[in-house]
C-alpha cells in the first residue's frame, strides 16, 4: 500500500515551511494530507503529491533493528503536533555502490542509527520507499514530534546533514508542518 503525501488547500497538516535544503525545491501549498491507498492517481486539486511505501528495514543488523522496534515510538501521537517530511533524492554514485558499501557509509561512517537513537521516542519517524515507484525523490522521510521536542528535531537533522552519507543527496527538500 502506498502512502500519498499531497499538498494543497485541504489536509490535517499545516504547512510552516517548505524549502530546498539541496537541488530543487517543492511548490508552496498551504496544507498537506497524509493518506494510505491504493493506487497513485494524480488529482488536479493538489500542488504537488509524493508517494511512498513503507517497506522492510534496510541496512541494520538484528542489535539495531532490536534497539529500534523497543525504542522508537508509533506515528499518531497527540501530543506531536509537529512533523517534518523531508523528502531526499541520492545520487547516481550511491546507487553504484553495493548494499555492503552504503550500509558502510551509512552506519560505519556516519553512524545514522547509533546517533538516531537518543532522540528516540522523543521523535517517531517513518521512511517511505519511492525510487522503485517513479517518483522524484527516492525516500520521504516522516518525523513526528511534541512541540518541546522541536530542538532536538533540529539537533538531529543537523547531525545527519553533516555526515558522509549526506554527500551523496542531491535533492533534499524540507517541509515543517503543525496541527
């Protein structure tokens, strides 16, 4: 099943900021819908719409993925009324590499999980799968988060930005949102 993210006059999410952090960006719309479906049908009413799938968990190993799943907290909370989607395209030089040696640059290098793990549960997150599916950018990541927690997003996005893996994005866009 697909997850739309569809941005326009109508959606639960207010959009406060849709920038390009690298390469180009989104068109501005004022609100931005969240839903499951089935199929990817573009409407006229939207600005603009992504699509992803929210897949299998790549790149960990079993002590990862347990910390993970004991840590991290489920989307939908009612106390996070703060979300970012972060949608990010990786080059063509990423993609070259075998699984092995961007799991090495994603977490031997640049410790994208290890690092993650202390802003969780504070922080729910998603990753949405889209470069299989024809879609411009090849994650959109979901980040949901309590109003006092907004630092600690900024904390974490800034770690991130600065570490090897992020030399392979060519495309990232982000969009704060408030309900």
């Amino acid at each position: 099943m697909f997850t739309l993210f569809s941005a326009g006059d109508t959606g639960v999410w207010q959009i406060t900021v849709c920038k390009p952090f690298r390469g180009d960006g989104l068109a501005t719309a004022p609100r931005l819908s969240v839903t499951p479906n089935q199929t990817l049908t573009a409407s006229a009413a939207n600005v603009w719409q992504l699509a992803g799938v929210a897949s299998y968990v790549r790149y960990v190993e079993r002590p990862e993925k347990t910390a993970l799943v004991k840590i991290q907290a489920g989307l939908g909370r009612a106390e996070a009324t703060c979300a970012a989607l972060i949608p990010i395209k990786k080059s063509a030089a990423w993609w070259d590499m075998t699984q092995e040696e961007r799991r090495d640059i994603f977490e031997a290098k640049s410790h994208h999980i290890a690092d993650s793990l202390k802003y969780l549960p504070a922080i729910a997150r998603q990753l949405y799968h889209s470069r299989d599916l024809g879609q411009p950018f090849d994650f959109l990541t979901w980040f949901e988060y309590a109003p006092e927690h907004a630092n600690d997003f900024e904390q974490l996005v800034t770690h991130l930005r600065a570490t090897p893996e992020w030399a392979y994005v060519e495309r990232e866009v982000d969009v704060r949102l408030t309900r």
